[in-house]
C-alpha cells in the first residue's frame, strides 16, 4: 500500500508528482491513500514511492491538467484518490475526457464548478476596512472560503489591487500584500478583521441610491450572493429594508415618472459607454469584475474579457457569439471583418450602431491554434451559461426595448434554450422584463457563404431584418 503525503490541502505539484510515479509504475487506484500533512502509518506498512521517472512515459489531455488544478482546490476529502484514479483510466482511453456523461469525470467536473464559483464569490463578496498602523493605513478583510482556493486567487487580488497594502484573513491562512511582497501567515478568526470604517457610511448611502425596486429579482439575488455572505458586506444590512419596500416603491416610480426620458446625445472615449442617471458607475463597476472572470476556463488562453459597449440608455441592443481574433487583442466588440459587415449592413438598413448597445453571449475568444492562425471556435452550452452572468448585468443596466440575437449562440443566451433560427428568425419574441427578442443569423455566416449569389440573396435578407428592426424599436417608442 503507498500512502502519499501532501504539504497543504491545494499541494497541486505535489499530487501531479506522486500521481505521476504511480501510474507510470502501474500502481491501481484502490492501492493508494492520500493525505494532508504528517500522521501515523497504515497499520500493515507503507510502500515507498515509485522512483521518480526520467521522462513520462504517457501524456494526458491538456483538459485534464486543467480540471486537476482545479478540482484538487475542493474540500472534498476524495478529490486526490478521484483525480488518481481518472489519470489511471485516462492511459486506456485517451479520449475519456469528451465523455461527459461518464460518471468518474461529472463528479469531479462538479468539483471543479464549485471551485470556480467560490472563486468568483470570493472576489464579488471581500471587503475590505482601512485600519492605520505604524507605517500607515493597511486595507483588511475577512473571507470564509468553502474550499482552499486563497493561494490560487492571491493573483488576482493583487492584480487589482497593486498599489494597496491590504491583507486577507481566512480562517485557514491569511495572505498579505506590502506592494511589491506577497506573504502567507496563519489563519485568523472573525474578531481579528475590523468591523468597518467611515466609507462604509457613504458606501450604502450609494448602494441605496441605485437600488431600483424595478429591477428586483429576489431569486437570482440570493442565488449570486447567498445569505452566508451577508454579514460580510456593509451594503447587506440594506437589503431586508430594500427588499421589503421594494414594490411600493416602483409604483412610486411609476407614478412619477415623465412619459419620456430625455436621452443623452454625448459620446465618450472608445468602449465607454454614455448615457444619463447612476447608470454609468455601476456598468463600469461590472465590467471592470467581468475582467477577472474565471467562470469557465475560456479565460486561459483568451487575451482579455472583451465586454459589451455603447450609450446605456439604448433602445436597441445586438448580441454576438463571442469575440474574434481582433476583437479579442483590442477588447472591443465587432471591430473584425464580421463587425465591419455589421456596420455596412446596418447603414444600408438606416440603423444607426452608435444608438445601439453591442456586447456578445460569451466574454473570452474560444479557439485552435493552427501554425500562427487563432481560428474561431463554437463555445459550448457551459460556456454559454457560464456568461449569462454578465449578460444579464448588461440587459438588466441597459434595460433595452428590443433586443437581436445574431447567430444561435447569441439566440440560446437570450432565451435560456437552444432554437433554430429557421424557425425563430423575423418575428418578435416576448422577453422577461418587457423587451422584445428577435433572432437572425450572425454576420459571419454571410462571410462564410461560398456561391457568390446565395451569398447576396442571404445578405439582402439580413439587411431587411435589420431595416424592420429599426423600424420596430421606433414604434415601441
């Protein structure tokens, strides 16, 4: 029996050279125990590691190595001995991992989905306090991880916070950050973080201002950000109230509102957006957290998060499949070869795109690499729903009459569901929240058209639906 001894809980070097040496030597699954840290042997004798070989003897998917580095961060005390024993499996059947359905490798996938979504509330949900200390102010927060994912996301806190001297406690390690050192102390408790500073105050005063009782959606509230982390965000104390007065004040709202708002006709700098009210802080707010998205593993090879951009009080918005090759290297939205046709065809329908608000289903660039070519791939319906999220930030800020679905990727974002466009294209669909949904084909399947006059037909096709798009958001006024 081989019993492996791991430094800390996510010792993912660790796990990849024990599990490494025992396949390469041939060593079943059920002959090997994992642990954390220095205990007692087994009872009948433990067998030495295999030597460590001079080169492997088989490779693994590059698939695999990413669900590992992610999947051993979970607290789930099985997560070595299940990754061990899909590594074993994966050198008779190079192709395991396109299994979906195959039991071993959904529980370990859902191991790494909850990683990734305690990723992602840990940098939604810290806050931090400034406390003064000797050589000056220190920003300090307190964070109750679900699984042991603070090293891996010390990056990212001190990507975005560079120039703060800040600490974060959790009960199982803290990490601190001078400016130029990362350092790693013990665990700390609750009482050792502060309970809150004079910009809390100011904090949910604004919080409070831009709570719109119209936009309310309980549900999907307590879904993103579930009670466990309330005690931890000042602006959380607001909420029953909020909650509570929530329906008298959108008739409130209602009551007051003008027949129609007067829209902004100033345009700011490139991927900014315009537009009147507390709008324009929060959509920045959002899209500078969906820069650091790690909601499915797209993020990895993509050069950045490319968001939506355009007047935040539009009536009209388009929604895309993703970013392309050069959309993904200047972070803006349909500036490729399929945007340029975009904005051709939406001139010849009299469709004016500064008016419009253009984002896509899925944030990142999905490809293959071919020589020095990045060429386009289909995000899957994972992916697709990964990004919902911000999808439904952006419709939820913009609150759009009409909405176009380009392309069934974009039409399965909008909607929840896969449709075909056959049979969804030219007519409105009801949305929630009161928009109007429409769905067409994206423009890079017109560029993709190799007879040359299918190719006009399907062009002059698309201009008309988008001339009666126009001509729609004019009538819903």
């Amino acid at each position: 029996m081989h019993r492996v001894v791991l430094d800390a809980p996510d010792d993912v070097d660790g796990w990849r050279d024990a599990a490494r040496r025992l396949a390469i030597a041939g060593v079943e699954p059920d002959r090997v125990t994992w642990q954390v840290g220095e205990a007692g042997g087994d009872l009948f004798g433990d067998a030495p590691l295999p030597p460590a070989p001079i080169r492997a003897a088989f490779s693994v998917p590059r698939a695999f190595v990413d669900l590992a580095e992610t999947a051993i961060l979970h607290s789930d005390p099985e997560r070595f001995a299940l990754l061990y024993a899909l590594l074993v499996r994966l050198r008779d059947r190079p192709g395991l991992m396109e299994d979906k359905a195959d039991p071993l490798l959904r529980r370990i996938d859902m191991l790494a989905k909850a990683v990734r979504r305690d990723i992602h509330k840990m940098r939604a949900f810290v806050r931090f306090r400034e406390v003064e200390e000797d050589d000056g102010a220190r920003f300090v927060a307190w964070f109750e991880p679900e699984h042991h994912i603070v090293r891996a996301n010390a990056g990212f806190f001190v990507r975005r916070f560079a120039t703060m001297r800040w600490s974060i406690l959790t009960p199982a390690i803290s990490i601190h950050w001078d400016g130029e050192v990362l350092r790693e102390g013990p665990g700390a408790t609750r009482a050792d973080a502060p309970d809150g500073d004079p910009v809390e105050a100011l904090w949910k005063g604004y919080y409070a201002a831009i709570f719109n009782p119209a936009r309310l959606k309980t549900g999907a509230m307590l879904s993103e950000m579930p009670k466990k982390y309330w005690r931890n965000l000042p602006e959380a104390a607001l909420i029953p109230d909020l909650v509570a007065g929530a329906q008298a004040r959108e008739a409130a709202m209602i009551a007051s509102a003008p027949r129609a708002a007067a829209r902004s006709a100033e345009a700011t700098s490139v991927g900014r957006p315009f537009g009147g009210g507390n709008s324009g802080p929060v959509w920045a707010a959002v899209r500078d957290e969906a820069m650091g998205c790690t909601r499915c593993p797209l993020y990895k090879d993509a050069t950045q998060t490319v968001f939506g951009e355009g007047p935040l009080d539009a009536p009209l918005m388009f929604i895309g499949e993703q970013p392309g090759d050069q959309e993904d290297l200047t972070r803006r939205p349909f500036v490729g070869p399929a945007g340029q046709l975009l904005d051709q065809a939406l001139a010849e329908a009299g469709v004016d795109r500064a008016r419009a608000y253009v984002t896509n289903a899925v944030k990142h660039f999905k490809f293959e690499r071919r020589g020095k070519r990045r060429i386009h791939q289909t995000p899957e319906a994972g992916e697709v729903q990964a990004c919902r999220w911000w999808l439904t930030q952006e419709l939820d800020i913009v609150r759009p009459r009409l909405v176009v679905a380009l392309g069934a990727t974009a039409a399965r974002a909008m909607l929840g569901k896969a449709v075909t466009i056959s049979r969804t294209r030219g007519s409105a669909i009801p949305l929630e929240g009161g928009a109007e949904g429409w769905v067409t084909v994206h423009p890079s399947y017109l560029l993709r058209v190799p007879d040359e006059a299918k190719k006009a037909e399907e062009r002059a096709r698309f201009v008309a639906e988008l001339r009666m798009v126009g001509e729609r958001v004019k009538a819903l006024g």
